[in-house]
C-alpha cells in the first residue's frame, strides 16, 4: 500500500507535464496576442480619457463659477447637498445665459467679448493640460512649450465654437453670424 502511493506521488508530476497534446491552441491564448490586445486597450482608455478632459476643459468658466458658488455657499452656512444644489445651478445658470446673450445680441463686437470670456479660462486650461501630457512624453522644454501653445488654441477655439452653437427652431443647427440683419435662421 506504501509502495503504491510513492509510485502515484512520483508518477503524476511526471504525468501531467507529458500529458499537453490534448491542450488546443486558439488565436486569442498566445503571449503576443494579450499583448497586443492590452496595448489596444489601453490606447481606447487613454484615447477616452484625453477626449473627456478636453470636454471638460471647454467648461472652465462654468466650473469656476459652480465651484466659487459653492464655496461661498459652504461659508454662509448652508451644507454639502445644498452647497453642490448651488454649484450646479450656477454652472447650468452661466452656460445659458451666456449661450442666451450670444443669440440674442446683433452687435458682433458684444459677441466676440462672450466667445472671449469662455474661451479664455478654457485656453488657459488647455495649455496647462497640454504642458502636463507633453512633459510625460517629450524631453525638449521648447516642444512642450509648443504642444502647450496648440493644445490651447485648440480647446479654446472649441470652448468658442460651443458658445457660439445655437440649436434653432425644428431642432437644426442655426447660424449665428449674421452680416446685418441679425437673423439667425438658415433658408430651407
């Protein structure tokens, strides 16, 4: 009885690295392919991530404004819920009235000052994003310098463009710079 269980104990060490014939191999099982596939992967997540940032570096003006909201709320007394209930507010506030002032104004120049004063703090947000991301990758402190500098034409000129985007009547598109009349619908 000994003797058997020395024999299984040496045998199934044995055993289980001769036995691998019945194994199959699929595409997706190989080193190379987890690796491609985690590379992928990760080039979506980062894709994703810079997309959301620059999204969100278009809303400079309103999250300064929603977080001096709150702020000011919080040392008024009121609490968290109520301090976040402002901070939303505010933000939603500041959006649409500027987008409400940029489609109701016919002076070019009252435009351009509102296009200015959101796409200013998203400039200024997008040259430090960018400096950051570029400091990662680039070791030249003049390249950085110049991806900054681009990064923050970019997002401020989409922190423009989406002041300036007027949904019209029957849910179109609407132009708003109009030469002299001031009209803002397009002709069907």
């Amino acid at each position: 009885m000994r003797l058997d269980f020395i024999i299984f104990w040496f045998y199934t060490p044995k055993c289980a690295v001769v036995v691998v014939e019945g194994a199959v191999a699929t595409l997706l099982s190989g080193t190379t392919t987890v690796l491609a596939l985690g590379l992928a992967l990760n080039l979506v997540g980062l894709g994703l991530l810079f997309w959301l940032t620059v999204t969100l570096a278009v809303y400079a003006l309103p999250f300064f404004v929603a977080v001096s909201a709150a702020a000011m709320a919080l040392d008024h007394g009121s609490g968290i819920i109520a301090a976040l209930t402002v901070a939303i507010v505010s933000a939603a506030l500041t959006l649409a009235v500027a987008q409400f002032a940029h489609s109701m104004t016919r002076l070019i120049t009252v435009r351009g000052v509102i296009g200015a004063v959101f796409a200013f703090p998203a400039g200024i947000a997008g040259f430090h994003l960018m400096l950051a991301l570029s400091r990662i990758s680039v070791s030249s402190p003049f390249w950085c310098e110049a991806f900054a500098y681009v990064g923050a034409t970019i997002i401020a000129g989409k922190a423009w463009m989406q002041v300036t985007f007027v949904i019209g009547p029957g849910g179109e598109p609407a132009m708003t710079n109009s030469a002299s009349t001031g009209s803002d619908r397009r002709s069907a």
